[in-house]
C-alpha cells in the first residue's frame, strides 16, 4: 500500500484528466464533479503523508522502462513541500476556473488538459530520477500549449508559439544535459550523489550551463523570460496554473534539484558555477523589476513581477548555503500564496468589473472591498513588508547572501524592494485614494471566484505571521535542511 | 500448420480470393483474412516471447540447399507493428474504398494489392536467405507501385513511375550483389554467409546491396521518388507506404551489417551512412517546412524520420560493436523505426479524415478541424509527441537509447543530429497543429462516426504506449541477437 501512494498521488489528477477529454461539453455537474474530487483527494493524501513524512517516514515507486529509463517516484521531504503547494493551489484554482468560466464552449477540453498539467507538476515533484523529471517535465510542457492557446485567437495562438518556441530548444538543451551526464555516470537518482569524477571539470561546467538553459526558460530567467508576459493572453486560470501552481515552480524547483541532489552545493562551489548563477538570477530581479514598472496593463505588470520573483528561488539556490537555501526552498512557496492571489484578484477586475489597464482600478477599493484588500495584501507582501510571506524570503536571502561571501545580494535585495515599491504602491493608491471614473461598474457577487483569493492571502499571510511555527513552509524548508534531504 | 507459414500463406490467400470472388464477398474475404492475419500475428509475437524462435526448414531441406524461415524479436516486432497498421488501414479502407464512394478500379484493386504488400512485408521479416529477401523486397515493391497508381489520376501514375524506376533501380542493385555472394561463397543463408571465411568480392557485394535497399528505404539522396508517392496515394495506402514499406529494405540492412558480414563494416563507410541519414533529415525537414499541402507535409517528414535510423551504423557497427551501448543503439533504432511506423501511419489516417471533410489537404482549408473532430487533432498530436521525440513515447525511448550510445562512444556529433532533427520535427509539425487548433470556417461535409475517428488515435496511443511501457518491447528485441541488448545502460 505504502508503495503505491505517490503512484495514487499521482492518478487523483491523471485520472480526471483522461475522464475529462471523453466528457460531453454539456456533462458541466459530472466534469466539475471529476476536477474537484481529485483536487479535494489529493490534498487528503497529501495531508495524510505530511504527518508520516514529518516522522522520517519516505515513500517509492519504481517502474522500469527501458534499461536506464526507470520512472522513479519518491516522496521525502523536498518532494512533499512543492507537491503540497501545488495540491492546495490546484484545489483552489479549480474552484476559481469553474467559476471564472460558467458554461463557456471547450471547457472538456481545458479541464482535461488542465489536470494533466497538475498531474505532470506532480510528476515533476515526486520525480526520484532526472530521467522521470524529464519525461514530467516534457508532459508539462505540452499540456501547458492548449491552456495557454485556449482563446484560440490570434493573441493567444501567438503566445502559445511563443511558449514552444522559447520551451522546445530549451528541453533539447535538458536532454542533451542528461544524457551527456548519464552516459558518463549511468542513471541519476536523485538520493544518491552521482559520481562526477569521470567527467573533467570543463565538461561538468558545461552540463550545469545545459541544466540552467533548460530549466532557466521555464523559471524566466533573463533572457528566456519573454514568452511569460506573452503568455498574459491566457486566461486568468491558466495566468494562475503559469505563475504560481506549475510551470515557472517547475523551472526553480528543477533548479534546486541540480544544484542539491545532481551536482550537490559543494561541487557547485568547487566548480565555481554558483556565484555567476547568482549573479544572472540578481540580474533577472532587477530587470523584471524595471520591465514591470513600464507596463499599462494589469496582468502584463504582474508577469514581469513573477519574473522577478522567481529569481529569489533560483538566487537562494545558487548561494548554496543553508540559509539561501532555505529561504529559497520558503519562496517557492510564498511566491506561489502571494501571486496566485494577485492574479486571482486581476482575472476577478478583468470578468467583473471589465478593468485591464491599471488606469482602471481608479477607486475600485470601496467598490470591490474582498477583492481589493486581497490584491492589496499581495502586493504588500510581494514588496517584503512585515509580516507578510514575502518579507521572511528577503531576511533569509539576506542572510544567505552574506553567508556565502557574497554580501551585494544584500544591495541587490534593497534596491528589488524599491522596484516592487514602486510598481505596487501606484496601483494601490489608485484602488483606494483616487475617485472613480463616472462611468465606472463593478461588483464582487461571485463567491466562488472571491473565496479563493481570500483563502490564499490567509494563506501568505499565515505563512509571515506564523513564520516561526514547524508547520509553516518555512518551519518545512528548515527541516529538509536540517535533515538532509538535500545534500 | 506452422505460425510462420500462416502469416505468408493467409494474406496471400485472402489476395486471391478478393480477385476471384464475386465483389461483396471478395471485400468480406479480404477482412477475413486481415482479421486472420493479425491474430496470427499475435500468436507468433507470443510464442517468440515465452517459448523461443520459431524456426521452419521449407521442404525439410536444412542450408546451403535450402531455405529457412526464422522469428526472432527483431521479425515479430516489426510483424505486429505491421499487423497494427494493416488491420487500422484495413478499418478505413472499408469506408475510403467502399463500393460507389470510390471509382470501381480502385475498390477491386485495393485489397488484393494490400494483401500481397502484407504477405511480402512478412517475407522480408522472416526470411533468413538472401535470394528470399529480394523476392520478398521486389514483390512488396510492385504491390507498393499498384497501390500508388490505385486512383488513376495522372499525377498518381507520374509518381508511380518515378517510383518504379527506382525501385528496379535499386532490386538491380541488390541482385547483383546477392550474385557475387553466391560465387564467392556458394550459399545465400544469412546465418551460414556470417560464419564463410571472407573473400575478395565481399565489399563489393555489400555495398551493391546496401545502395540498392537504400533507393528502396528512400535514403537521401535516393528519396525524390518519396514524397509525390506517398502524398498522392489514398490516405489508408500512405500509411502502409509511408509507415511499413521503408521498414522492411532497412531490417535487411541491419540484418547485412550486424548480422551477415559486421567483419566488412569500415568506419569510412558507417560514417558515410550517418552522413547520408544526417542529410535526409535537414533536407526532408526542410522539404516538410516548405510544403502547404498537409499530405506532402507528412510524406516530407517520412523523409526527415528515415534519416534518423539510419545514424546507428557508426554508433552499433564497426569499432563500435565492443562499446557496451552498442546494443542499446541497435535496440534504440528499431524503437524509432517501429513508432514511427506506428505514429506515421496514425497521422496519414486522421488525414485521410480532414481530407474526406475538407475536401482538400491544403493547409487554408483545414483551419478550426480540431473543434468538428477533436479525437483525430488529438491523434495527430499524439502522432507529432512521438514523431519529435518528446516523452513519454516510443520516440523518445529510441531517441534516448541511440544518445546515450553516442555520447558514451565519444561520437557526440549523431546526438546533435538527434536533437537538432526534433527541433526541426516540431517546427514542421508545429505549423498544422496552429491552423487545426486556430478558430475557423467549419467545412461542410459531417465529420466521420467516433468509431472510425477512434483507429487514428489507436494507433498512435500504440506509439505513444511503446515509451511508457518500452521494458516489454525491449527484452523482445534482444531475442535472438548475437550481442544481447542487456547491456543498455
């Protein structure tokens, strides 16, 4: 039994996926049904396992393909953490799209192609081989393609070509990584170190510069980020599954996963590959930061705030001590409360109040109060301030920076706080200091979109206030790097 | 009656009987008989599997004075690949080729025509003598032409032509070959040629032999006659020609140089037919990226796909040989070449669907098919996962197994071409899949029944399943190979 949970983690969402393509667009009760009792399953295993986990307890599956090809799931801690993320998202962005989108045309489509992109993201996270990683990874990538190209105009045809063009050089560049690595060491399982000492230096440093190409597009790092803002075309739902539930997660948590368990922190360091991974990971937060400030349009500003954001996670990876380390592995998941939140609350201005453009939000705050507070809580916590999610990443990374003799992560986190200052604080005085266009409509009678951005801004909030707390992701990142999980 | 004799003796059977039998019940036969066929099949693959080869002495005469007829993994493998498509093509020909939707010709010529391709197709599978194969090859050849020329139409019987005078070409070639190894060695049993003591002539007959299956595999620079034969067939016989037919001059090669005489294989001639192979796919890509008609799209990535199999000579063969991920290039190739088989022709099928809708396979008129039939879009995208070789497919195994062999044996250069060539892969394949997905015009004509829209997306679920369930396939093909594929990683 035990050795069957992450397979059955794994099915909660495969298995609606597959139900979903066959549906009738007309079955709405039965695929609803389908979607939300897999989300609502998975968070009971997962919840399940979190108390067995937390005791030492580490699940596995194996399933051989073909020789060198063994799909791996394993569950320890590192696993549990991105997966639980996902789950609880997921859950809460299944609610929101049933509601978002009523009774649309397509929608067997978009949910099936929807749970398939959780499942892969499940895949990708329970993944105990860099080869099983790769194969989610890949399935994430094309399930993502429909999601993105939903609309089916020519905005969202254009981002969609754009996501694969960026997407499918890049996984050339993973696999090649792989099997140049693996060739030299046989198959990578993420519990045990491989040994490197078979490939010269040069050659490592070139497979880590493969691993970071592959991996760096999802994450958006600079300059592989351009196909995220285009992807804003998206639906807010599929803006949500993007941001903060699957697919940049999937590049920063591919990153972690190189750095800890394939080349280990010390090898990185040895290598010297940590520090220009740093600086590359300074480089994008600064340069999202700017690229948001510029933008007019609401989602667009928030696209470019994710790239920024996602770079914390890489940078605290990169630094490669504990506390970089842990406050990266936090991130991921403040990240995520934090900007699921801001794009639910976009896509609630976008369908209820017909608002795009920042120039819209004037005086929409007393209008629209669940809504605002929440956008507001978001941004507020994405700029760092106490005691929201985003304000323990900065100390952590701050600390890890200095730990790892690289004190100009400091300067680099003051002035990404000014940035995000910057390009937040506008929009939050125009939500509630400013007057109302007279022609101005809108109203927040939509539970079922409103109750989801509510519970996830409690969720970033919990996770400031109650920092200190073993239960909070950052009471878990503590405890994967206490135990080891990582190396 | 012996499984082997069944699979060349009951198409055969079912040819003669949709000539002779008065129409409704000659068309009745004919499924019969692919009906009989694949189960045969079925049988044979399982009996290879679980109680060893097969092997029949034809007549009770053992080599040099006579023929034997051997299963290995490689033979079943290939034979249930193409039992899978036979009986999908088979499925869509009763409605493509029923009586009055077709000309009259062509609904008589159809079935008898694909019996013969699947009993020659079985030959070359199974056939362990040189004079054999050529017999096997020049009757699948002829079949292959008649079902190119089935419509009559002039361009059809233009490519038909063109066709023709390579193939006879390349039989030519391949006979003369077989000649000198008859004087030189005086048998034509693969297995006795392997163990002769070498003669001078030997070189040349390999190479006579290797250049004429490759203007039947459609090797770059032997491929022009391709991609007008195969975009100008009726959709069910593209799938066989484009998924099957190649397959079986390239078993014949890997059977002349890993099998027959790997002594002869030189780095400067393995090296040659990466070469040619890493041309076929830039210029079959290439040749894909340029076409506007979706059938010359898939028959032009027949093309890029061929070149593909083609890069394990210099990873499995020469020097290579003793490399311990030698077999699993070897194992790698087949792989390609069987989901290939299997996702081109699912491809060429949900054509056939669009076309029969749209009335043109001109990508402009094909725009918004994926809303009025979903199941065949999502078989073709089926079809391109493995085509480009991302996971989990067949494609993707293969694609992993012959990198790993190249990067192992320090010849990095084949896996770039891998790589590159899926890159180009999803660039071609890319521009259909946008305008089906893009929102358009619905054409007229009503989409075909579920059931029939299903069969595509079957076949390339099977290709895609060849990935996610590879352990199985690959024990399989280490039956009955002189270097055990155990190795892989």
């Amino acid at each position: 039994m035990t050795a069957l949970l992450p397979v059955l983690i794994l099915l909660t969402s495969l298995v609606p996926a597959v139900i979903t393509f066959f549906l009738d667009q007309e079955s709405h009760l039965l695929r609803n049904a389908l979607s939300l009792g897999g989300a609502v399953l998975k968070v009971a295993l997962i919840v399940v396992m979190l108390f067995a986990v937390a005791g030492g307890a580490a699940y596995e599956t194996t399933i051989p393909l073909a020789p060198g090809l063994v799909l791996l799931l394993r569950i320890d801690a590192l696993a549990l953490l991105f997966v639980s993320l996902s789950a609880t998202l997921w859950l809460l962005t299944t609610i929101y799209a049933i509601a978002y989108f009523g009774t649309q045309p397509e929608l067997s489509r978009f949910f099936g192609f929807f749970s398939l992109c959780v499942a892969a993201t499940t895949g990708i996270a329970l993944s105990g081989s860099l080869i099983s990683f790769f194969i989610f990874f890949e399935l994430l990538t094309l399930s993502t393609w429909p999601l993105v190209a939903h609309k089916q105009d020519e905005a969202s045809l254009k981002a969609a070509r754009s996501y694969l063009l960026y997407a499918l050089p890049c996984s050339a560049a993973l696999l090649w990584a792989i099997v140049w690595l693996e060739s030299a060491t046989g198959p990578v399982l993420f519990t045990e170190p491989p040994d490197l000492d078979g490939l010269d230096p040069m050659s490592l440093r070139a497979i880590f510069a493969l691993f970071i190409l592959g991996f760096g597009m999802k994450a958006a790092i600079v300059p592989l980020h351009g196909w995220l803002p285009a992807a804003m075309a998206a639906p807010a739902p599929v803006s949500a599954l993007l941001h903060a539930v699957a697919v940049v997660k999937a590049g920063a948590f591919g990153v972690i996963r190189v750095i800890y368990d394939v080349f280990g922190a010390a090898r990185v360091a040895e290598l010297g590959v940590g520090i220009p991974l740093a600086v590359l990971a300074s480089a994008t937060i600064i340069w999202g930061s700017l690229r948001a400030l510029q933008q007019h349009d609401i989602k667009k500003r928030l696209a470019f705030s994710t790239v920024s954001q996602v770079s914390y996670i890489v940078l605290g990876a990169a630094l490669a001590g504990p506390y970089g380390m842990i406050g990266g592995l936090a991130h991921l998941v403040h990240q995520g409360l934090m900007k699921i939140t801001l794009f639910f609350c976009a896509g609630i201005y976008d369908v209820r109040a017909g608002v795009r453009s920042i120039a819209g939000l004037n005086g929409l705050g007393p209008r629209m109060p669940w809504t605002s507070t929440c956008f507001s809580l978001g941004a507020l916590g994405m700029i760092g301030l106490p005691p929201m999610a985003g304000f323990v990443s900065k100390i952590y990374l701050g600390i890890g920076g200095l730990e790892s003799g690289a004190p100009w992560v400091l300067a680099v986190l003051a002035a990404s706080t000014l940035l995000n200052a910057a390009y937040f604080l506008p929009l939050l005085y125009r939500l509630w200091f400013l007057e109302p266009s007279p022609d101005a409509t809108g109203d927040e009678n939509a539970p079922a979109l409103v109750v989801p951005a509510v519970i996830a801004t409690l969720g970033a909030l919990g996770a400031g206030v109650l920092a200190a707390s073993a239960v909070s992701p950052l009471g878990w990142a503590t405890l994967i790097a206490e135990r080891g999980d990582i190396r | 009656m012996s499984a082997l004799v069944t699979l060349l003796v009951l198409p055969l059977a079912g040819a003669i009987a949709a000539i002779a039998l008065p129409s409704p019940v000659g068309r009745t036969a004919a499924l019969a008989a692919i009906a009989a066929t694949t189960g045969a099949a079925i049988v044979l693959m399982a009996t290879v599997a679980f109680q060893g080869m097969p092997r029949l002495e034809m007549g009770g005469w053992t080599p040099p004075l006579g023929i034997v007829l051997v299963a290995d993994g490689l033979s079943v493998a290939l034979i249930v690949m193409t039992a899978l498509v036979m009986a999908s093509a088979g499925l869509a020909a009763r409605h493509a080729f029923a009586p009055g939707t077709a000309g009259e010709r062509a609904a008589f010529g159809f079935w008898p025509l694909m019996l013969l391709l699947w009993s020659a197709l079985n030959v070359v599978f199974l056939s362990r003598d040189l004079f054999n194969l050529y017999v096997g090859i020049e009757l699948l050849s002829l079949a292959a032409i008649g079902l190119v020329a089935i419509d009559g139409k002039a361009t059809a019987l233009a490519a038909a032509m063109r066709y023709m005078i390579f193939a006879l070409a390349g039989s030519l070639l391949y006979l003369a070959g077989v000649v000198l190894i008859h004087a030189a060695h005086g048998t034509l049993d693969i297995d006795l040629i392997a163990t002769r003591t070498a003669a001078a002539p030997d070189g040349l007959a390999l190479a006579l032999m290797t250049a004429g299956l490759m203007a039947k595999t459609a090797l770059f620079p032997f491929h022009v006659w391709l991609p007008p034969a195969h975009a100008g067939a009726p959709a069910p016989a593209s799938a066989m020609l484009s998924g099957l037919v190649p397959k079986a001059s390239f078993a014949i090669l890997l059977r002349l140089w890993f099998d027959t005489m790997p002594d002869r294989a030189s780095d400067g001639a393995l090296t040659l037919i990466a070469l040619l192979g890493t041309a076929a796919v830039i210029w079959g890509s290439l040749g894909a990226l340029a076409q506007v008609r979706l059938k010359l799209i898939v028959a032009y990535s027949t093309v890029a796909q061929i070149g593909y199999l083609f890069l394990v000579f210099p990873l499995a063969g020469g020097a290579s040989a003793g490399v311990p991920w030698a077999a699993g290039a070897w194992t790698g190739a087949v792989f390609l070449a069987l989901s290939h088989g299997l996702a081109k022709a699912a491809m060429f099928l949900a054509v056939g669907h669009w076309m029969a809708v749209a009335g043109s396979d001109r990508l402009s008129d094909l725009r918004g098919l994926a809303q009025l039939m979903p199941m065949t879009a999502f078989a073709f995208a089926l079809s391109a996962v493995t085509l480009v070789g991302l996971p989990p497919s067949g494609g993707f195994t293969g694609k992993y197994l012959v990198m790993t062999a190249a990067f192992a044996s320090g010849q990095w250069a084949w896996a770039l071409v891998m790589g590159g060539g899926g890159l180009l892969a999803a660039a071609y394949l890319y521009r259909p899949m946008a305008v089906l997905f893009a929102r358009g015009a619905q054409a007229g004509a009503a989409p075909p029944s579920r059931a029939r829209q299903a069969v595509p997306l079957l076949l390339a679920s099977a290709s895609v399943a060849l990935g996610i369930a590879s352990a199985g396939p690959f024990d399989l093909l280490a039956i009955g190979r002189p270097l055990a594929a155990e190795e892989g990683l």
